[in-house]
C-alpha cells in the first residue's frame, strides 16, 4: 500500500481580507455566492490574490484537480494499492477514498471543493468520500505511521523514476509527499518532514506529471497489468 | 523520435443542426458567440447532445484537453523526442508543435480551440503551434510513414506496459494511436489502420491515463532522467 499526500495543494476559500475586491465580489455574484464561499482561483481572481502573502503559490486548485484525477485513474488506485490524501497551505488535512468518482469538469470539481471546506465532507450525508479535518501535515504522518516519508522535490537527490519506484516497493508502508502548487517551494516545516529527498527529473515537471511518472512507474515495478492478466 | 495520434477526438464545433436548441442559444449567446462558433460540449449541451448520432463518442473536449497537457508536460516532449497530433471525429488532423504552452484552463483551451477550428491556425499570426488540416486519417499516416502503427485497444493484445515500452523503442518511427473519446469505441476505419492493436491493462482506462503511461514507461525504458542526470 502507497500513501501519496498531495502536499501544501492551493485550495482555499477566498480569504475575507479580499473577500470584498470588486472581482471577487462580481464572480461570486455571478454564481449567487457569498464570496468567502468560493474558491479562490487565479484565473478569476488575479488582481485581487497579487495583494496577498505567498501570492505565487495560492489559488491554482486546478492543479490539485488535475493531480487528483491522475492519482485516482491510475492502476494502482484501481488495484487498491493506493491511499490518498490532501494537505493545504492552511493545514487542513483532506482524506479521499481511492474509489472516489471525482467530477472531471473544472467547474463542478469547485463547487465540491467549495462544499468540503465548508461542511467538512462529501457526500453530505451517506458514506463518506472526502473528509476534512484542521491538523498539521507531522501530526498526519504521526499518525500515518509511514516507514519511510518521501518529498519530491527539484533539491532531493538524483534518482531516475524506475529506482525511485523500486525504493519505494522495498518500503513496507511508503509515504510520498508531492506538491499541490504550481509555482513557488516547500516550506521548511514541510522540507523537515520528509527523510528522503528525491529528485525524478533535473528540471520543474507539472505536480500531475510527477503524479502520473510516480504512480505509474511503481505499476509497473509491481507488474500490476501482468498479475492482472494472468488473472483474467 | 514517437508520434503520438489522439484519434477520433471528441473535438468539433456545434453542428447546425441542433445550433438552434434552445440551451445551445443561451450558452453561446452568454459568451456572445454565435452558436455554430462554440465547441460541442456535453457539460453544457447535454440535452441537445442526445439527438446526435453516435453521441456518446461526442462533445467530451475535456478528454482531449487533459491529454494533450499530459503529453505535453511528459519528459519526452521536454527532451523534443515527442510529435504529437490530433485526429478528430470530423477528419481533421490538428499538428501540435511539442513546445506548445497550451492553457491549463478548460475555459481558455475551450476558446482556443474554438479559434483553431474557425482559423485552422493558432496563433493566428506569427510562428505555427497548432494547425488543422481537412484529411482523413490514413492520409496522415501515409505522410507520416511510420515504421510501425499502434493502436491502444482493450482488445488488444495484452501487453504489459514495460514491455510495450520495449517495443516501441525497437522501431525507428513508432506511431501510437489512443483514443481521443470517454465512451464508445473505435471505428473500423481506425481499426484497419493499426498494423499492431495493444492492451496495456485488462479494463477501460481513461484516455490521459493511457498517454501518462505509455509516454512515462518510453520515457523510463529510454533512461531519460538518467541521461539528463549525467549531462547536467
């Protein structure tokens, strides 16, 4: 069983510092919302985020959308290897079962994760799928109990996807942590976090690539298609 | 040097005929487009969808979207070891330039390709990124001259993806075929083009699922990171 944390993710509610930004104001309207009930989205909302601390890394939750939807159409979710959950800038810790049907349009995807954040989880009511706790990223490994904490990172030491994936089949309970943001690095709290270091390719790769490189590379070290096939 | 073919894309503008239903007007007219100007998309023109032959294969550019941006952002387009095309439904094929930054937001990429359907051409002045041309798809294949023409099917022959991988890079010019489309299946056209048909996994994966592993397993068997790692 991996754990893949989707870590330090651009999500949030738009903060109320900017909630009354005439962009944002307009946008939610437009969508008969209350503009703390939104999200907080770059593409909508560019003037108004450039005021805010740590500006280049907030309000891409399309990035998280799109890393989401690699991680839970992957092999290994299919197979059940795989366990997933979301840590955002605000230490919020978001739990997604593996058989979650996420929307795979942009404009649904935000209106779900305008629901979790405010309600805590989705579905409403009924067996959960998403679930939303307030904890820190060391207090989710501490309970994870991982017996080896990966980051990837561009600093982390140079290893090619194939002996990355083998290192972490040789890890009884693997975590690895990749970032849920589009530009800007790690906080050193989160740097602190990881034993290992790891570093797949010598330049910048989109958070969904390196999702999609991590998740598939250790399919195939399994020989999960093989099994599967012998098996059918 | 791969090419990669997403075939039979579920890409077209709204057909005349139903360009006069009632939510077609209205989500054009909120966009001031004309109808027959704006992409066939089922999100938003579900209804009107139905009425279409083989709609299930249609108005999904969303599949497409997601594809691109996954080959786009893989290792082997970085290291220009990528061509990549598209081929849809209607018989156009769509040349896209590998270094092609192409919108990461479906509402841009939607208008995008609005443009490249009406223009044939993006940008429209200035150097070539994405070009449509009017030819079926053996025709672009007969250009091409591939060495050896893939098709990825589930029925297929079963083939694990490190293997596949194998096989790609035994060819000079390999060619890749995967379907551009959420539901339904391939036309006999399309089948009788492919001198190999493949099956990298015993269930329906999705189409951007499919292109992350087939491009991540080359670009693993070929040892990429590992060169870039010694070059630099």
């Amino acid at each position: 069983m991996l754990v893949l944390g989707i870590v330090e993710s651009s999500l949030e509610l738009v903060p109320s510092t900017i909630a009354q930004h005439p962009a944002i104001k307009a946008a939610a309207a437009a969508r008969r919302k209350m503009p703390e009930h939104t999200l907080l989205d770059e593409a909508v909302h560019s003037t108004a985020i450039k005021t805010l601390t740590d500006s280049e890394k907030r309000g891409r939750p399309d990035v998280l959308h799109r890393s989401l939807l690699t991680a839970l159409d992957s092999v290994l979710a299919r197979e059940n290897l795989l366990r997933l959950f979301v840590h955002t800038g605000a230490d919020a810790i978001i739990e997604v079962k593996s058989h979650t049907r996420l929307p795979r349009r942009f404009a649904r995807f935000t209106g779900l994760m305008e629901q979790l954040l405010l309600t805590k989880r989705v579905p409403p009511q009924g067996s959960i799928l998403m679930q939303l706790r307030r904890r820190k990223l060391a207090v989710q490994i501490q309970q994870l109990k991982p017996s080896c904490t990966f980051l990837l990172t561009e600093g982390g030491k140079q290893t090619p996807p194939t002996e990355f994936a083998q290192l972490i089949c040789s890890e009884e309970k693997p975590l690895v942590m990749i970032g849920g943001f589009a530009h800007g690095s790690f906080t050193s709290t989160t740097m602190n976090l990881a034993e290992r270091k790891v570093c797949i390719y010598p330049a910048p790769l989109s958070a969904s690539t390196v999702v999609g490189i991590v998740l598939h590379s250790v399919a195939n070290q399994l020989r999960l298609s093989k099994q599967r096939f012998n098996s059918s």
